[in-house]
C-alpha cells in the first residue's frame, strides 16, 4: 500500500533550524521513510489524546515524530517533531 507524506509547517521550520546537524536529519529521513513503508508498526505508539486521538508517535533519539495517519485518504501527516522532554504537551 503506497501512502502520500505531508508534512506540517512546524516539521519544516524544525528542520530548517536543525539544517546543520546532518547525523539528525538522516536519522529522522530514515525514520519517515520507515513510516511510509509501514505506518502501523508496532514500535509507533498511539498517543492518549483528546485533542489528536489517533496519533502516533516515533522515536528518534531524543525526538518524537508525531504523525497521523489516514487510511481514507491513503495519506501520512507528520504534525510535528518534538523534544522527548516537553511530555506531549501540545497533543
């Protein structure tokens, strides 16, 4: 099953800032290209959330890549990748 990537504006401008640690985002490619293989692998764990209720989250180090996925659409949101230490508080 080949699902479409988007990304949110948060994901880009994290990149964007991190553009200069290439170990990092080669780590956090390699993991987005993991979740479109296979977005519901049971390393990715759901979050409990009222406000994103069928997001997922996957680690990458000391970042979460937090990512929805919609099989209607055949699509994969990545809302936003987030310090380990902020406890998930925007979701």
């Amino acid at each position: 099953m080949s699902y479409k990537l988007y990304e949110h504006e948060k994901v880009e401008k994290f990149l964007y800032k991190h553009k200069n640690d290439k170990k990092l985002l080669l780590r956090i490619n390699k993991k987005i290209m993991e979740i479109l293989k296979n977005p519901h692998h049971p390393n990715f764990k759901e979050l409990k959330s009222n406000k994103c209720p069928k997001c997922q989250r996957a680690k990458v180090g000391e970042y979460r890549i937090i990512f929805y996925v919609s099989e209607i659409n055949q699509s994969i949101e990545i809302i936003d990748i987030i310090p380990r230490k902020n406890n998930y508080r925007l979701f």
